[in-house]
C-alpha cells in the first residue's frame, strides 16, 4: 500500500521508532512473494518472514501416513520433525494423519526463478568477499 496516499510516510516521519519493533504478526493471505524487498529485513536487521505455511491449495498434501502420540502427547511428523498435540485436541481414535509440503513447491515458476537467480547472485558475492580475505 503505499505510504504517501495513507499518511504512512508523515506518521514515521514523526515516529521514527514505530516500525513494529518487537510485533510477532501472522499473515493469511495467498499471495505474498516472500522473496518482495520490502519483505526481507526489519528496520532493525532482523529477518521479517520467520515462516511460511502454505494454504493455497486444496488437496495437495499427502496426508494419509498416521502416527499416535506418546505417552507425552508428541509424535513425529512427515518430515520427521517433532509435533506436540494440542490437550485440548479431541481424537478419540488417537490416529493423526500427517503430512508435509515444501514451500517452493506452492511457489510460482517465475517466483522460483527469481529466488533461484537471487541465491546463485548472494553465493557468488560471498565467494567474492572470502577470496578477499
């Protein structure tokens, strides 16, 4: 959206420091491009995408592996990574059904391109700066 339209622009110009420091904020939404500039970094250095959980598309997990929780309500997941169940849950089968997607399969070609092109680019600059050394 942009800043000058919405008085965004004269509001930080009056409050340099509020920028979100500090804010954990979920998006929903089906198109974000986390690969989009004014996505990467904070006003502060930090990494504005933490994850990424993609929603976009109906169906497309296989969810059919399932997995019981332990005596300490965890199980394993598709990916092999540990899951804490919910107590307040209800599964009075207590049989999960897990599964998992990477996220640059619910990417765009294009978008996988252009991440692509843009790590290949950060590599080479990082070869450049250890040959310095």
């Amino acid at each position: 959206m942009p800043k000058t339209e919405i008085g965004a622009d004269r509001f930080l110009h009056s409050h340099p420091h509020y920028d979100g420091r500090g804010a954990l904020i979920a998006i929903f939404d089906s198109g974000v491009d986390p690969a989009a500039a004014g996505l990467q970094v904070s006003s502060d250095g930090k990494p504005k995408i933490i994850d990424i959980l993609g929603c976009t598309g109906s169906g497309n997990i296989d969810t059919s592996k399932v997995v019981k929780a332990n005596a300490d309500g965890c199980t394993s997941g598709a990916s092999g990574a540990s899951l804490v169940i919910n107590t307040s849950w209800k599964n009075p089968s207590g049989d999960w059904h897990v599964g998992y997607k990477l996220v640059c399969e619910l990417f765009t070609e294009n978008l996988t391109s252009r991440l692509m092109k843009e790590r290949r680019s950060g590599m080479r600059k990082t070869r450049r700066k250890l040959q310095r050394l």
